[in-house]
C-alpha cells in the first residue's frame, strides 16, 4: 500500500494482499538467484519512496513474478512424482524436460522481475544511507554541542573562583526588635536598601572566603540563638551576571556553594560547625556584638 507520502512498504508488496502464495518475493527472488542469505531481506518496517505509477508497476510485476514461480514449480513437481513417469517407459526423459522446462521458465521470470528488485535495493541502499549520513550529522552537532558545553562549565568554574577572588564584600551586623541579622552587600554595587539599627560592621571589603570566615565567626558569637543571613539582592545579580558563560547561565546559590569551604545548606543559612565538609577554618578577628 502507498502511503500519502508516497512510500511502497515493502513488506506489503512482497506479500501481495490479497493473493499471498505463502513465499514472499524478496526470499523467493533471493533463492532463485543463489544469493547470500538475508541479501534481500525486506522487514516489517521497510519501505521506499515511489510514485503510485511506479507502485502500481510494481505490484503487478510482484504478482507475475510469484505466479509464474510457484506454477512452474508445481508443474515440475507434478513431473516428477507422476506415477506415469516414475513407472512407463519415457518417464526419465519427461522428468528431465520437466525439469529443464521449469529452469528457463524461472530463469525468465528472474530476468523479468530482476530490475524492479535491483531499483527497489538501490533506492532502499540509498535511503539508509541518507538516514545514516543524517544521524552521523546529528551525532557530530551532538558531540560538538556536548563539547561546549563542557568547555563553557569550564569557563564558568574559572570565572566563579574569579569572582571569588575579588575583595568586594562587606558586612553590616543589624538589630531589630531583639533579635540580630547579618546583612551582606557588595562595596561595588550600589544596595538597594541599607537596614536600620547597625550595630557592627566590615572594616575592609573581603573575598568569598574572607566572607565565609566572619559570617561563620559572628554566627558562633551569636549562640545558642541562629543568626540570619540576608544579601543585597543587587549583589547578588551581580555575581549571577559575572558567572554567565554563553547560554550558560549564572547562578548566586551554586556560586556560593562552589567557592565556600563547608557546606551551605543555603547562603542565608550559616552552617553550624557540625555541618561542616572538613574544611579548614581560620579563625577570624573577634567581634563584639555590642
């Protein structure tokens, strides 16, 4: 049957809907000519483009073709199981023409049919190696988008330390209705609000990791009670910005978790020291929180 998109599916074909002989033509055909096993071999799945002209063509060329074979080979075998032939004189002799007989018939029917199998291979060759070639091209843009990728997670692992390095960070410790935050912004970038109520603060712009060691610092001086953790929201698009490689975003919370040295649940949370990753820890300069 040809589809809208005009495809001959082969198996259809070699069946013959509606007139199968039990044998489909492309093993028939394959075992005519003494080809290799599995040489023409058309699956549940196969089919090539063709015109309905063409498919028609094909068709009743299929049909010839299965007819004129299974007949020949019926009439020989009628040849020699014949009681006349086995047992009244002649018998061999009519065996033997009946057998010749059946060679050229099927010799013919292989040199008729012959060019519609050598057209239909050679558009299914091509097809698949078409599908071949495309998948090849898909796994090659794969391979290359995979590669930078990688290379742009590189970059970006650069660029997190890079900003990391930088003494941009400071401080400000804030009290409001008795309870203590820490409030950390960036020198460089203008806050978007400072809190009120100050009542400690960085002298000096820090790194991530000068950062990290006062924020662990005032948390410990800040027990038994937890002290929060809050970021100038404009800081912390900075960061996001400075880690963009590409289409590969940045993010404040993985550059955070990516720079420091315990593991942060989140960066408004400080860490207590048993949630600590076995990083080294220096200490930091005492803090009065007065």
């Amino acid at each position: 049957m040809t589809s809208a998109s005009g495809r001959v599916v082969l198996r259809e074909l070699a069946h013959q809907v509606g007139g199968s002989f039990g044998e489909a033509a492309d093993a028939m055909y394959a075992r005519l000519t003494d080809g290799p096993p599995g040489a023409i071999d058309w699956g549940p799945a196969d089919s090539v483009a063709a015109t309905p002209d063409e498919h028609t063509a094909w068709r009743a060329a299929t049909r010839r073709f299965q007819e004129t074979v299974v007949a020949a080979e019926r009439r020989r075998a009628a040849a020699q199981y014949s009681l006349r032939n086995r047992f009244l004189p002649g018998g061999a002799r009519r065996r033997t023409l009946a057998a010749a007989h059946c060679r050229a018939v099927l010799g013919g029917a292989v040199r008729a049919y012959g060019p519609v199998i050598a057209e239909i291979e050679r558009r299914r060759a091509a097809e698949q190696a078409e599908r071949r070639r495309r998948q090849q091209e898909l796994n090659r843009r794969w391979r290359e988008r995979a590669e930078r990728d990688q290379e742009r997670r590189r970059e970006q692992s650069r660029r997190h330390l890079a900003v990391a390095a930088q003494p941009v960070w400071g401080w400000t410790l804030t009290e409001y209705g008795g309870s203590r935050e820490v409030w950390v912004f960036r020198y460089d970038v203008q806050p978007v609000a400072r809190p009120g109520d100050p009542v400690g603060g960085s002298p000096e712009p820090l790194t991530a990791m000068g950062l990290e060691r006062r924020l662990k610092a005032l948390a410990r001086q800040a027990r038994p009670g937890r002290l929060g953790c809050r970021w100038d929201e404009r800081a912390t698009m900075r960061v996001a910005r400075e880690c963009t490689v590409g289409e590969l975003a940045g993010d404040f919370e993985i550059w955070w978790a990516a720079v420091t040295h315990s593991y942060w649940e989140s960066p408004y949370e400080i860490p207590e020291r048993r949630r600590e990753r076995g990083a080294v820890v220096l200490p930091g300069p005492e803090i009065r929180l007065e």
